[in-house]
C-alpha cells in the first residue's frame, strides 16, 4: 500500500533545517522509543552528518517501551560517529534532567560566556518534542506547527546557564521507504487517520507483535489465543471478545481494530517495541531482495 502524505513545500523546510543546523552546536532528535528507526527522519539524518554536527537522539516515550530493546537500541546508535542516545519520559523530571548534562559533554567546547551552548530539538510529528521541550524550560512554550511549510515557526528559546534552544516543526519526509515503517509510524500515531486505514494499521499491528515476541500479551488483555492467525484474523478476534458489533450482528471490524490501537497507544498491553536492531536489518534485506527479484523479472530492453 502506497503511503502518501503533504510531500509540498518540502524545499523551504529543507532550506530552514540546514539554516537552523549551521547555527547550533548540538542536534537533539527525538524519537518514538517504540519505533526507534521508523521514527528517524532521513532528512535530519542526511542534514546533521552534511554539517557534522553532534546528535542526542532521545528514546522519548520510554515508559511505553521494552526496556531490554531500548537498551539494545541505545547501544546500536551509540555506534554511530558523533552520536550519544538515552531512553526518556518526558513527563519524568528526573529523565529531562540528564538531557541537558548529555548535550553538554557532546560539545565541550561550548562552555564558555562567549561561545554558549546553542542545541536545536527536532524530530517528527508526535514523538513528544512540545513535551520535552516545555520541561526543559520549566514552562509552557508555544507550539510550533507541524506543516513543514510554516518555517517562519522556528522559535530559539534561552535556557538557564548560557544555553538556547531552537525548536522546529514536526518534520516529516516526502516518501517513506519502508511500507512497514508507515504502518508503525500510524500505528504510534505519528502520521494521521487520512493516511492509513485503521484496520490495516491493526492488523500490521498485531501481527507484528506476533513477530516481536508479544502474543501473551494479546492473550492477556482479549483473552484469545492468536496462534496460526493473521493480523485480520485477530483483530476479528478481539472483536468477537468485546462484542464489537454492527446494527445488522455482523462483526465491526473497524471497532475492533480501534480498540487494539488505542489500547497499544496508552500502554494497555504492557511496556512493547515494535523493532530490534535485529528486525531492522532483516525487515531491509528482505526489502532489497525483492527489489532485485523486481528487477530480475524486468523484460530486458533494447
Ligand atoms: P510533538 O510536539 O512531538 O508533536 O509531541 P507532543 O509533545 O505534543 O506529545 C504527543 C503526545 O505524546 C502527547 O499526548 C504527550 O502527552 C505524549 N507524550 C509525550 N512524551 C511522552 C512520554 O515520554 N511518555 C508518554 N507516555 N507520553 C508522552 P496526547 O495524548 O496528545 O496529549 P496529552 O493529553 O497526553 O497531553
């Protein structure tokens, strides 16, 4: 299924990022700690590395994730060049306290009067940036849009101890690579009910969390045991659990498949992440086997 979503004025977003970058010492990404790669915008990636600068990328939603993969996670991307990563809450104080410490040791030579740390916080619609960022203030700041066209929004706030902060919109890129990373993007709510069908989106979902090891907790919350099922198959299921029914007594299909996505999204199955390092690296070679396998059918041409 094609995933498409406002590809326009991606220039002018583009433009305002890499102006916003050439100014700050240290790149803040955040990140959906569910999804910890599908929720990276290549954008910001391509960008940060043309302009060498530092990242912390932040797990933020930790609370909502298996901490054992997000410690896996951490270790993959501190991996990187130039890159430190801690799993957060943002509603945790003492989480938000460790950010701007970790910022500092990224760029030592910002601490002086006359050179003051200048950080930048990025990252795609809904991981929680607004969050963070009024914790880090200690106030509410005005939210800034999540159309990459109003690049006017771009707002730099101080901070106690010499230090600024810029925040940015919500970015999202023109073409996801990936059909699954939409879905999990949709999935944790990233992108909105117009791109994706909520019942694709629950089916993937489900299975998924067969993939990932997690089918007790389905069992534990519907009552239901998923094995030998596809995604369908258990949304239907949780249906038939909660009586999800229409006037005629047919099953709703539509309402079950919103009970399993919002019971994800607020945590009800338990503390889940939906990709390992592992399953990343699987999911893209499987990717670029079918590629090739695309490729090898092509009637050759003269
Ligand atoms: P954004 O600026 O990146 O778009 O994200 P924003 O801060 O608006 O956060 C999006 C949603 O994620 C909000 O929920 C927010 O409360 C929630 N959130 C942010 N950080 C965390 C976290 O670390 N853990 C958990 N569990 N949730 C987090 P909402 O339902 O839209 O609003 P609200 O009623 O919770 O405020």
């Amino acid at each position: 299924m094609p995933i498409q979503w406002f590809p326009g004025h991606m220039h002018a977003a583009r433009r305002k990022l890499e102006e916003t970058l050439a100014d700050v010492d240290v790149l803040i990404e955040v990140l959906d700690a569910r999804i910890p790669a599908a929720s990276r915008n290549p954008l910001l990636e391509t960008l940060r590395r043309s302009r060498q600068r530092p990242c912390l990328k932040l797990l933020n939603k930790a609370d909502l994730a298996d901490p054992a993969r997000t410690a896996e996670w951490i270790a993959a991307f501190e991996r990187e060049e130039g890159v430190r990563a801690l799993a957060v809450c943002a509603k945790n104080p003492a989480d938000v306290r460790r950010i701007l410490p970790a910022c500092e040791r990224l760029a030592p030579h910002r601490s002086e009067p006359t050179k003051p740390l200048r950080l930048m916080i990025a990252g795609i619609p809904n991981v929680g940036k607004s969050t963070l960022l009024n914790a880090l203030l200690g106030r509410k700041a005005a939210k800034v849009g999540d159309e990459p066209a109003v690049t006017k929004s771009v707002q730099r706030y101080d901070l106690p101890g010499l230090r600024s902060i810029t925040d940015t919109p919500g970015l999202m890129w023109p073409k996801i690579e990936f059909d699954a990373d939409g879905y999990l993007l949709a999935a944790c709510h990233a992108i909105g009910r117009n791109a994706v069908a909520e019942e694709e989106v629950a089916a993937f979902l489900a299975e998924t969390l067969i993939a990932q090891g997690y089918a007790d907790r389905l069992t534990a919350r519907y009552r239901l045991d998923p094995t030998g099922m596809n995604g369908d198959e258990i949304v239907a299921a949780i249906g038939e659990r909660r009586g999800c029914r229409r006037k005629g007594g047919e099953l709703d299909q539509e309402k079950a498949a919103n009970i399993l996505l919002q019971d994800f999204r607020e945590g009800k199955l338990g503390p889940l992440t939906l990709e390992t390092p592992a399953s990343r690296a699987a999911m893209i070679a499987a990717h670029e086997a079918a590629l090739l396998a695309e490729a090898d059918d092509q009637p050759t041409r003269r």
